[in-house]
C-alpha cells in the first residue's frame, strides 16, 4: 500500500471523495487517477457491504488509485470492520485529544504485530503492543490465505489519519500528531469553521489563524497535513497555506457543477 508512504515521505498525495454508496462512482474517480479516493460513511448512506464493493471497484480501475475510508467516528467495532475490507487507509472525524488518537490507533492495530521495519520501512511498527482490533480471515488478509503475513507486517502499512475540525482539536494538534500511528492530520473545513462560528468563512482571520497553527504542528511533528478543496479557488488558497495534500473534490460537486457548466452553457446559446 502506497498512500502511508506517500505521506510519510511527504509526496503530497491528491484524492478525490466519494460520498454516493456506488461502485460504478467510485471506480469512474479511480480512472482519474487521483492517487486516492476516500470512501465516506460519516455522512453518507454507506454500508459495509457498499464500502467493500466500492474497495473492489477502486482497486479493479486502472492505475494505482487506493481506497481511504472515512468512518463515522472513532469506533473499534466500526474499524476493524472496515479494515477487513482492506483499504489502504482509514481517516477518522472529530479526534480532539491525543487520547483519542491512541484510540484510533490501537484500534487500526493487532495485539500481535511485530517490528519488521527492514521489510516494511514503517518505524512505527512494534510501538502499539496494545492494539485492540480482532484477528478474523478477511478480504485484508485474502480470506485467510495470508494470514500470518497480512496480522504481522500488512495491517501495518494502513495508513491512519486524524480529522481536526474543533478548537480543542486545533489546540491538540501537536500531540495529535505525535502520537505513534498517526501518519497525517485532516482539517474539516466545515465543521472547523463552524465550531469557530465562522461557517465556510474561510478567509476570516480566526479561521486562518487555526489552520496556521494546525498546519505548523503538523510539520514541527514531522507529520504531514491535509484538508478538503471544492473549488479551483480554495485548491489555490489552501496550497498558499502550506497544506501538504488536498483532496480536490466530491462526487456531488464533480456532478453538480458539470450540470451547472452545460446548462449555462446550453442557455447561453439558445
């Protein structure tokens, strides 16, 4: 799996989101070659069995587009889960503390995963002991077929990244970051600005601070940031505020304004 590395060796991957629970929709962005696309279920009617199939079809395009999973929230039962499918990531919304970052990563952890950092290149491997997440055959591990190697070296190579989209989280984002495990921080636009009162007010100067020091945090720790753009405008200013990746868009907004393009463009001619 490539999306930790790329983060980890600051690459500054791009992704696209998919928040429609279709494999036809997931697939038709993986052939845009992003170099991930997060499959959400926080705010989508996404099951389990969609986001598998979703994961079948993002990997079954061409190119080496991977899957990321948003979860609903830091939920052990909900991850392992999810992890089962085998995205190449997980990125969780609402970690305001570093407490809760542990949580997430013991969570994305087995108990038994062994160092291994000649094969796997991942420092972090053998520094959560106390993983939580269960040990059953899975598409992960191709139903058991690679069992052995998927529990002490693959599960590993999951990347995991914590949303920031509260003030708490913003002042935590420093020992967020630290925590062993985390391999990147994702501003919520959205829900960042709205815990501000300052809704989608993104040039306001309270919102600018905190994505500054979010973003400052992130590099003091050595860890890269990243955050949602819907627009060409917000993939400038959100580049220009030193954000390491950007995932540049949405199924609904590509739809949206596609139609809104073509239908400007019909009116403008009749």
């Amino acid at each position: 799996m490539d999306l930790k590395r790329k983060l980890r060796e600051g690459d500054g991957p791009v992704g696209g989101w998919c928040s429609l629970p279709s494999p036809g929709v997931a697939e038709a962005l993986a052939t845009a070659e992003f170099d991930f696309v997060t499959v959400d279920t926080e705010h989508a009617p996404t099951t389990m069995e969609s986001v598998e199939h979703a994961l079948r079809a993002i990997e079954a395009a061409p190119g080496g587009t991977e899957a990321l999973v948003r979860v609903a929230e830091v939920d052990p039962v909900r991850i392992k889960r999810v992890l089962d499918a085998g995205p190449a990531g997980v990125m969780a919304p609402q970690v305001n503390a570093a407490a809760e970052a542990e949580d997430l990563v013991r969570a994305c952890r087995y108990p038994v995963q062994e160092s291994d950092e000649g094969h796997t290149g991942d420092a972090h491997f053998g520094e959560n002991r106390d993983g939580t997440r269960g040990i059953a055959l899975s598409r992960a591990s191709d139903y058991g077929r690679r069992l052995n190697e998927h529990v002490r070296h693959v599960a590993g190579s999951v990347a995991v990244i914590a949303q920031i989209e509260t003030p708490e989280a913003v002042a935590s984002a420093g020992e967020i970051a630290s925590v062993p495990g985390i391999d990147a921080l994702f501003v919520g636009p959205a829900d960042l600005s709205a815990s501000l009162g300052r809704f989608r007010a993104f040039d306001d100067p309270e919102f600018v601070d905190a994505v500054r020091e979010t973003v400052t945090a992130g590099n003091d720790a050595g860890v890269p940031v990243g955050t949602l753009a819907t627009t060409d405008e917000r993939i400038d200013a959100w580049l220009d505020a030193g954000f390491d990746f950007l995932i540049v868009g949405t199924d609904v907004g590509f739809l949206g304004a596609g139609a809104d393009r073509a239908i400007e463009r019909y009116e403008d001619g009749s």
